[in-house]
C-alpha cells in the first residue's frame, strides 16, 4: 500500500509530466529535499520513474489513453479557450503545453481548429513569460496543495485605506477559479477556509507574495458553494459551508463527538428536566451527520428542519440495508 506522501509524489509528478526537480517536488510537498529520495525510491515499486536532466519524471501508466475529441469538441474548446484569453489575464505554461498536446492529437480529423488551437497556445506562452511569473508559481503550489488536500499559509497584501499592508493566513484551499467582477477581467481566485475558524475567503491570486504547503491535511464540506459575486477584486469574498444547528443534548458529554468538527461557539441554555438546548454554527459535511449518528439517542436536532429531514432520510436508507 502507498504510503501518503509517495500517493502525493504520485499524483504531482502524473500532474507535471515535463518533469519536476527534487527540490520543486520537496517545496510542493511540504518537506525537506533530503527526503525525496526516499519517496522516489517507494514510488518506483508502483510506477516507472526515471531522471532526465534533473528532472523526476514519471512513465504514462498502460491505462492513459490519448485525448480523442470529435470535431464539434474541439471547436467549442477553441471558442472557450478564446474567451478565457478575452474574459482573464490567466497566463501559464501549462496552459500552453496542454493546448499543444490538444491540438497534435486533433490534427488529423480538424486541422484547421489544431492550427488555431495551436496559435493559441504560441501566444499563451509568449505572454506567459512576459507575465509575472510569481502567480505562475503561486498558482502550482495552491494546485499541489488542493491535489494533495493540505493547508498552505499565504503571505498577501490587502488595503487600509491608502496603505497597502502584507497579511499572513493559513488556508484550506477548497477552489481554484475565477470570481466575476465589473471591472475588467475576471481574477484569479483562491477560496478556502481560514484554519481554525469556519469563515470562507476567496483571495486574488495576483496579491499573494508567497504560499507554503503545510504538513495539515484537510477535507471539503458536502455541498459547498464554489464562488458567487465579488464586490471589488480586493476585497475577500464569504461564502457559507456552515448550517446554525439547533440541538437537544440529553447528555453533556455528547458535545465531545462534535471536537473534530469545524463550528462555531456553542450557545446553551438548560432546560428543567436537565437537558440543554445548544446552538451553534457546524460545517455541513457528511462528518457532521456521522457525529450525530455516534451519539446515538443522547441528541435530536431540532433545526434546521431540511437538515432533521436529510438526517432521518439518511438513517431510513441505512435502516432499509438490515430489514
């Protein structure tokens, strides 16, 4: 069995088949380079690695098939590709290696759309390297963070004002995307949760000064929203992963199973036969209802109504497996 860092050594390499040097991988990964070797060494029992100009490379797998799209595909991929370039300033290599790899394997069915595809991605890359290539460098660490499911810590600037001041975060990222804006082109955007707390960010990648990867894995809620309106492209955006739950705790102790959980400050109130109304912010995920499950009888939930439905429905469907 793969062990957890040789799983995210795996799917960053499968991520950068270009290849990637010992000391990218180790900053991706959160440790120190002296380790790589290691992880490298376990990978090659599962999956063909080699070295090539310094370079950790990894062997396409029997499994990966080529790319076939119909004509009609390509098309709508060059038209959306057009739009991004129109609509964003998002510029990488990345994005120009993969539209090359599209095109080659479209040129024998759709030459013209391979053609166009393919002065698409000459472009890509010429402005690419005029652009900063810090957000490039952002962008993959933020990318191997939300692959690999670990919190990073952000250095980012944001407004006071007229004075321009550097903050530090530590982040869950749970998206990566564009946030619509008024104001030009669409920014790129990460949106995650502030470690420790339940509140949601979405940052402009173009203010972030550096990103590290934390040795802390994370989780996404069930049912998260991705990104909605930003009022100004400086200005965080919130969004709610979280549900106010109204219990009826018939055991103290109860509130322990709920530790694990990201939520907000618990409000009690006692009642006269010794059980306690508790209200607070939880995160809605599938871990939420499995809580609730393991304390068993020693707590109902009162609200949200949809949330006491989805619960009972949930516990129906288990109950249907052993009649």
């Amino acid at each position: 069995m793969k062990g957890e860092r040789v799983a995210q050594l795996e799917l960053i390499l499968r991520s950068h088949p270009e290849g990637l040097r010992k000391s990218d991988i180790a900053r991706r990964i959160g440790v120190h380079r002296s380790t790589i070797g290691r992880y490298i060494d376990e990978l090659k029992q599962y999956s063909e690695i080699y070295e090539d100009n310094n370079l950790v490379k990894i062997v396409p797998g029997s499994d990966d098939e080529p790319l076939a799209l119909s004509v009609y595909e390509s098309l709508a991929l060059n038209m959306g590709v057009e739009m991004l370039l129109k609509n964003s300033e998002f510029r990488t290599p990345h994005l120009a290696s993969g539209l090359r790899k599209i095109a080659v394997g479209m040129q024998g069915y759709a030459p013209k759309v391979s053609a166009d595809i393919m002065a698409i991605a000459d472009q890509v890359e010429s402005e690419a390297n005029l652009a900063n290539s810090l957000q490039n460098e952002t962008l993959e660490v933020l990318i191997d963070a939300w692959v690999s499911g670990r919190i990073v810590r952000i250095v980012h600037t944001h407004k006071e004002g007229d004075i321009v001041l550097d903050e530090e975060t530590e982040l869950a990222p749970y998206f990566i995307g564009f946030v619509e804006n008024d104001k030009g082109r669409n920014p790129v955007t990460v949106t995650g949760r502030l470690r420790h707390t339940t509140e949601i960010v979405t940052l402009d990648i173009s203010k972030i000064k550096s990103v590290t990867i934390l040795n802390e894995t994370y989780t996404i809620p069930d049912n998260l929203k991705a990104f909605r309106r930003m009022e100004t492209p400086a200005s965080p955006e919130y969004v709610v992963d979280t549900i106010p739950l109204t219990l009826l705790v018939k055991q103290k102790s109860a509130l322990n199973s709920f530790d694990a959980l990201t939520h907000g400050e618990i409000r009690t109130e006692k009642n006269a036969d010794g059980t306690r109304i508790c209200r607070f912010d939880a995160e809605n995920s599938i871990e939420l209802i499995l809580r609730i499950i393991q304390c068993g009888d020693a707590v109902e939930v009162l609200e949200p109504v949809k949330f006491r439905n989805k619960l009972k429905d949930y516990l129906e469907n288990i109950l249907k497996i052993y009649r």
